[in-house]
C-alpha cells in the first residue's frame, strides 16, 4: 500500500517561524554545552536573547498585523496567522523558561569561578557604603521619575529598554485607598552591572545589576511617598518599517521619517519581572492594550543581552573564554608588491575569519591610492563604526577617481548607520545611490577599473558576506578576488542596471536577483536530476543560511525523487522537510551552531563529474530570491573550486557541532559511528591548507561523504 502520511500539502514543509524558534533553540543549546567555555556559554545565553528581540519586533508584529487585518488564509505550511501565533507563543514561553533555567545554571557556575552577582542586601558596610556613593554621584543625577496620574499621562516608553513600574502610597493614606502609579527608565548609557569592592582576603569579582540599586534606593525619587513594590518591565514593539518608495521624494529623509515612527510602533510583547504588583501589571495592561498572550513574565533580570559586555570584558579569566584566533594573511597575497599584478595573474580565494579581512581593506586601500585606477564602485550593505573602507573610498573620491556606492539604507537596525555614512560619502565627493525602488541591495561587490599598458581593465571582489571588518571576525564567509574578464563585464553591467536606466543584461557569469537568479538555480537543479535519470553522476551541495522559498524546496523534492543526492548546511531557517519516503529520502539537512556564525552561501552541483561551485549573497529565501538584488558568481579557477568543496566536506563531516533536520522538524546532534570528533570550525582554524588538501591529507569528493 502506498505511503500517504505527507502527501498533504500542509505536511510537506516546515514552517518558517516555528523552523526559526528551532534554530533559537540550538543556540540556547551551545550556553547549556558543558564542553564550551563557560564565559563563551554566557554569550549564547545572551544571544538567544538578542535573536529573539528582533524575531518579536520583525517576525511576530507582523502576524500580528495580519490577524489585525482580519487575515485568515493557511499559508504554504498550513498555518493561518492566528493558529501560528498560538504556536509561536508556546514555544517561546517554554524556551524562555529553559533560557532563565539556563541563566541560573550558569550563575552558579560563574560563582564557583568568582564571578559572582548579588544582592544589595548581601553586601558588608564598607561594599554598600561604596555603592551608595557609586548611586549618589552617578546614577541619581540620571534617573528621571515620570508619575501617572489625570495630569500626567503615560509617557513614551521606548521598545526594549528596561523600565521599573513603581506602586506608592503616599504617607498617612490607608491601605484601602488606589495607590499611585510611577515608572523609571533604567538608564542604558551605564552599565548595568557593577562592580563592587572585593571583601577582605577574597579574589573574587563580585557585581550588582543596576536595577537592584536603584530599587534599594528608590525612595530617593519619591520623597512623601512609601514604595509598595518596584519591579522591572521592557516592552517590544513592531520594528519594522512601512516605507512608500514610489512617491517619496527624498528616499533618506523617508526612512529617517520612519525611523522616529518605529519608537511608537505597536507592542507585541510585554515582559515583567516574575512577582510584579497587580496594580502596575494592569497599569501596563491598559496603557499597552496589550492581552495576557502577549506577556511573559520572567523569573531573573529582564534582557539578558547585556551579558555580552560582561563576558567580553571582565578580566583575568582567559580560560573560561575560547583561545584567541588570530586570522592569517591569505598566503596568496602575503609580500605582494603589486597587488593587481597578482590578481592579473591568478584568481584567490579567501575564508573568513580564518584569513584576514584586511586582504579585503588592502584591495580598497590600493584602489584608492593607485593612480592607475580610475574608479570604484561598491555596494555597501552593513558597515563596521570605524570603517577604513569608508575612508578609503572617501580619499579616493577627493584624489579625483570616479567613485560610485551603492548605500543600502533599508538595511534593518542599521538605518541610522547607514544614512551618516552615505552622508559623509556624499560630502566627500563620492556618487551614493540608494538602489532600486522596491529592492534592496543586498550584493556584496567591488568593481576597480585600471588603466594598464594594453587598456582597461576590470578587477572585482565578490563575497558571501558584508564589507564589515568586525562580523568578519565573527562570520564565516568567503570571498573571490578576480581579475577574470566575464566577471568584469558582468560586474560593470550590474552597476549600470542598479545606478542607471539599463535593460537586463544577459548575464555571461552572474545569476542576479530579482531577474534570472532563482531561474539559473532550477536549470541547475534539473540537470542534475536530468542527470540522475541518465545513470550520471548527480549531486548537489548547498551551504546557505536559511531555506524557506517553496518553489524552490519542490524543485528539490522533484529532485530528490528522481535520485539526486542532496546535502543541505542550513543554519538557520529550513521549511524543507527531509527524509520523507517518496518525497525526499536522498536529501540530508544539517545545522552548524558553533564559535563563529555559519554565514557563507556555498552552492555545489555535480554536473555529471565536472563540478561547478558558485558563491552568492543570496539565500533560498523568497525575499532573497524576488525581492532584494542578490548575486551569484560561479569559481572558475579548478584549484579554488576543490578549497569551496573541502569547505562543504569539513561541515558535511563535522559529528561535534552539527545537527541534522529529521523529517518531524526537530533536530538531532549528527553521530557518525566508529568515526572520531571532526569539528568543522576548529579544523578550519587547525589546517591552513584548507585550499590544496583535504584535512589529514584525505583525498574526498562530494559522493564519497
């Protein structure tokens, strides 16, 4: 009898949110590790917390807006918007609850080492004595007490700052008159831990968080009045910006518009200290028009993102934190006079964090000094605080070059940034475009044009990840320096179509988004499974960060069914479901949740024995797929093409870190039997030969995995 059990289409996929509070999970999971650094633990704990803010002001807002709208169609994962909140909700309230869990496992942990958090109450004379004085002289002067009343209105409380919600009597009332209502901002520009003098004869650091001094002096703000109860809340509101493109005139003052807008957004979640006073809790109810299944009431310190700081910056425990890696200089490059001779002599290949991201800089750097180089034109999506590209870039328009950047302004959380970079561009002299109407300019691209002997000529950097010199420590990425002449005329076209009024091009290299990427991604799927059905070699590799266009998973699944090998390196977000019988039993789906951010977008297909790799900026997202220009560019070079593979082969190896998607959604940690402990990560970092040979000199393809 046929199996029929995923034959409806609501079985199928996966959905996207729910496949996101997963990959949530996982990293909540690597601050449970006991195997990983107990300070580097306290950055998950932390980043679960920032992972979540942002899916609630971005991903959640919106289903609330369609169940406000009145939406009630099932999406391609058969869920309408009112069933997948309820869902989404559960599993937050229960993740949350394993993340405080969690926090108070690691706090007994860290007090065992002598980083111990305590309570005001617990300090000696002399330590509270210091701490008074630390409240008086700094804090004090910044609190500002705002009371609610007829007069005084609810004033504005800005998303995900910590706020306390304070009851009062006021003195000689009785009990059984209303108590009066205030809140406080816990101010963000200080630190919310503090360090309190050590006791005697102990080597131990020993802090406080701020809002526990202030409640413990409280009083100071409300003279006449006895606190009843103070106790800490934060509201998330909806992030996520409306902007009308088509009749803005000034697309920058458009989105600094919005921006002052995002302050009122909606709240789509209320978080409160666990033992708040029903007083203030209906307070925040009415003022917030916020229902119960949108608060989560919290056992421990709301935000924990500010772990982060803490685990980065408290001193004299290195061994509670991973060695410090230090990013080689690509060899390639290493004690080249002449950069662009290089590259006119060879293409190179370089992977991020483990080689520099200065290789990077040096290209722009060389551009802009070089007077045969007669302009630059760059796409800029997130930018670092102190960016030497952009000073780069800026002294190369002053010396005359033409310089040309594409500043992505919608690039979320990153507005403000990117706004007074494209400023200072412009005051510079550089030509700053804001992209295309409609799309974001999500490519990550260099063009330098030289003037040499025999004519101009193009050289172009391509690369899986931003021009970002700090999350290139952080990310795993890779880039191609190439002075290869296809990939230079594709490049210029693609600058003319973003800045200009140019026809699509008919790419000879790229695949580009909106136009013919996702179409050039289905021809290559289908050859294969062409293949396959021929008896020829066929498989096909994809390293990505998150998986959730539908067209595309079916034209996997069809894929799968006629034979196709399919191995999948899916950080994040999988709406695919694998290992179905009749559906996708030849596809594997692995996660890699480890040190450094799995970011790299690696594509690999068989081709019948003779293997093409692209790298790209873009996802098998429909956003990244329809709605953003993205860019693919295929490796030319054999020798680079077999580094990307030993790339894939060190994640499709990797039993440590890696989880693989089995085909009810949930994740299970990759055993290989009989094989030893292979983390990809750290045999990135231990080989760097990573280019030429496969680790412990292995000579593997793709099929043999």
């Amino acid at each position: 009898m046929k199996d029929t059990t995923v034959r409806e289409t609501s079985n199928n996929y996966l959905n996207r949110d729910l496949s996101w509070i997963e990959f949530n999970r996982r990293v909540l999971e690597e601050a449970q590790d006991a195997g990983t650094p107990l300070l580097e633990r306290v950055k998950f704990l932390s980043i679960v917390s920032s992972n979540l803010d942002e899916f609630m002001s971005v991903r959640v807002a919106g289903i609330i807006e369609q169940m406000k709208a009145g939406h009630t169609k099932k999406d391609f994962t058969g869920y309408t918007p009112a069933g997948l909140f309820k869902r989404i909700m559960k599993r937050t309230a229960k993740m949350v609850a394993d993340q405080y869990k969690t926090y108070r496992d690691l706090m007994r942990q860290l007090a065992k080492e002598g980083i111990i958090f305590t309570r005001y109450d617990d300090l000696n004379a002399t330590q509270r004595k210091a701490m008074d004085e630390y409240y008086h002289e700094i804090v004090f002067p910044v609190l500002t007490p705002m009371a609610v009343d007829q007069a005084r209105p609810f004033p504005l409380v800005h998303s995900q700052a910590l706020y306390l919600a304070v009851v009062l009597m006021k003195e000689g009332d009785s009990e059984e008159e209303e108590p009066y209502f205030a809140i406080v901002q816990v101010p963000s520009i200080l630190s919310r831990y503090i360090a309190v003098p050590g006791r005697t004869n102990r080597k131990k650091h020993e802090f406080i968080q701020m809002e526990d001094l202030i409640e413990k002096h409280i009083q100071t703000l409300f003279s006449g009045y006895i606190p009843v109860s103070v106790h800490g809340f934060r509201v998330t509101r909806n992030a996520d910006l409306t902007l009308n493109e088509e009749d803005a005139e000034d697309l920058l003052e458009e989105i600094e518009n919005q921006l002052r807008k995002r302050r009122w957004g909606d709240p789509v979640r209320l978080e409160v200290q666990k033992g708040i006073h029903p007083y203030a809790l209906n307070k925040l109810i009415d003022e917030f028009e916020i229902i119960s299944e949108y608060i989560f009431e919290i056992d421990g310190p709301l935000d924990l993102t500010y772990f982060m700081k803490l685990a980065a910056s408290v001193q004299g425990y290195d061994h509670l934190r991973y060695p410090p890696i230090k990013p080689v200089y690509p060899h390639e490059l290493d004690d080249v006079e002449d950069l662009f001779a290089k590259l006119r002599g060879q293409d190179v290949l370089v992977y991020h964090p483990y080689e520099s991201f200065d290789a990077v800089t040096d290209f722009i750097c060389d551009a802009a000094y070089d007077p045969q180089v007669l302009a630059i034109k760059m796409t800029l999506y997130r930018v670092s605080g102190n960016s030497q590209l952009i000073q780069a870039l800026a002294r190369a328009a002053e010396s005359g070059k033409q310089v040309t950047v594409v500043v992505e302004l919608k690039a979320r959380f990153d507005e403000e940034r990117n706004i007074a970079w494209a400023r200072k561009l412009e005051q510079a002299g550089c030509h700053v475009v804001y992209g295309l109407v409609g799309l974001k300019t999500h490519c990550k691209i260099t063009l330098v044009v030289r003037q040499e002997a025999d004519g101009l000529r193009r050289y172009v950097h391509v690369g899986t990840g931003n021009y970002n010199d700090n999350t290139a420590k952080l990310y795993t990425d890779v880039g191609l320096f190439t002075s290869h002449k296809i990939i230079g005329e594709d490049a210029s076209a693609l600058f003319n179509e973003v800045t200009g009024y140019s026809a699509p091009h008919n790419w000879k290299a790229f695949g580009v988004a909106p136009t013919d990427m996702m179409e050039k991604f289905f021809e290559k799927i289908r050859r294969e499974k062409n293949n396959a059905a021929e008896g020829k070699p066929a498989h096909i590799i994809a390293k990505l960060n998150s998986l959730s266009n539908q067209q595309m998973i079916d034209e996997l699944y069809a894929a799968s069914q006629a034979g196709v090998r399919i191995d999948l390196i899916v950080r994040g977000v999988c709406c695919l479901r694998p290992g179905v019988p009749g559906l996708s039993e030849h596809i594997t789906v692995r996660s890699i949740v480890d040190r450094f951010l799995e970011h790299s977008r690696i594509y690999y297909f068989e081709n019948a024995g003779d293997p093409e790799v692209y790298i790209a900026s873009a996802d098998w997202m429909t956003r990244n797929l329809t709605r953003r220009i993205e860019l693919m560019c295929p490796v030319f070079d054999k020798q680079n093409v077999q580094s990307l593979i030993n790339v894939l082969q060190l994640s499709l190896r990797d039993n440590v870190k890696a989880r693989q998607l089995q085909s009810n959604g949930m994740y299970e940690p990759v055993r290989l039997k009989d094989a030893p402990p292979r983390r990809s990560q750290f045999e990135a970092m231990r080989i760097r030969s990573w280019k030429t040979t496969f680790p412990d000199n292995e000579a593997e393809d793709p099929k043999s995995s």
